[in-house]
C-alpha cells in the first residue's frame, strides 16, 4: 500500500483559527520547507495528526519528502495494520483526499494584508512563513486547512518511474539492450507497457 501526495502548497493562502481563537491568513513562502529537509527532520506520516496511528516515517525510509517548486512532495509505503489499511481505502475510495503538516517555531513575518474570505473589505493578520524550527508530522487528513494539498492511493505492485535520457522508464522493467537505430520499437514498448499499468 503506497500514497502519494503533496503535504502543503506555497502561495496558498489559508484562513487558520489560533488557539486563542482569533482567525489569521497564514501562508507558506516558497523553500519554508528547504531547511527541516536539509536538516532531516524525523518526519511521520500521520492519519489526522494521531500519534498512535503512524503510517510512516524518515527515519524508516517508509517516508520520502521533497521540495517541489509548488510545495512538499510526499510518497509513502504503509504498514499491514488495520488503521492504515481503512486509511488506504478512504483515500482510495475518495473519503480522505487532503494533507496537513504539524511544525513548530515559524520564522514568520506578519502583515495585514491578509483579506477575510468571511467579511469583505475586511483585512486579518497575515503570517508569512519562511521556515520552520521543526516539522514533526505529515497527515492524511479529514478537514485540511490549506487548500491544494492532495493524496492519492497508489497500486500495490506501482512502480517508481525515474528519467534516463529524457525518457520516462519504470525501474523495476527488464528491457534488453536495443541499438540507437531502434528507438522507436522501445518507445512503443514502453507506450504499451504504461497503457497497460
């Protein structure tokens, strides 16, 4: 069981409900994410932020983050357990199909330009995040607070695809070696083989 995802979007602005209970805009800036990858946070993959129901982790190699130019990418290999098999099949079925991100200690800059989706003309406090003291968790989640945040289930037998010479070849295919002059014959193999997956 794999999922795949992306756990935050940059530039997506969302309307967060402090503990406080005053509603501010908080966004992301791009690269927030560069220095707890860099540092290499022992980062979990987590159902609705429950610490008892952890479906993957850094440390394991059951979970891989990267930094994409839109945000942070996310695959994971679940364990058999029966919590994260009903996950699977939510996110499957369609039921889960958003993430979110626990972190600590933002280096944030505020502002008040963050505009009310609620009132308009009105302006709330607006949190721009540049990084993170610590990222701790990645979720599944029911109710996402960011918009534009994904996951979807991935085949049991789903192969990763890397690029070689700007052709896209699943990793685990046995392709013979094939002369330049038969480059077609292996982009229609390859064709066949995705359309067959």
């Amino acid at each position: 069981m794999r999922l795949a995802g992306m756990a935050a979007r940059y530039d997506q602005p969302a309307v967060i409900r402090l503990e406080n209970g005053k509603r501010v805009i908080e966004r992301i800036m791009p690269g927030a994410f560069r220095s707890a990858l860099k540092r290499g946070d022992n980062i979990a993959l987590l159902l609705n932020h429950d610490p008892s129901k952890i479906m993957a982790r850094v440390s394991a190699g059951t979970l891989r983050l990267h930094e994409v130019s839109s945000g942070l990418a996310f695959t994971a290999e679940l364990p058999d357990t029966g919590y994260a098999r009903d996950a699977y099949a939510s996110v499957k079925r369609g039921d889960i199909n958003g993430c979110s991100f626990a972190f600590n200690d933002p280096d944030a800059e505020w502002d008040m330009e963050g505009d009310d989706p609620q009132e308009r003309g009105r302006k709330l406090p607006r949190r721009n995040i540049r990084s993170f003291g610590a990222v701790n968790d990645v979720s599944i989640v029911t109710f996402p607070a960011y918009t534009g945040t994904s996951v979807e289930a991935r085949a049991e037998n789903m192969t990763i695809v890397e690029q070689r010479s700007n052709i896209f070849i699943p990793t685990n295919l046995v392709i013979p070696e094939i002369p330049d002059t038969a480059g077609v014959q292996f982009r229609r193999r390859q064709l066949l083989y995705l359309a067959a997956n």
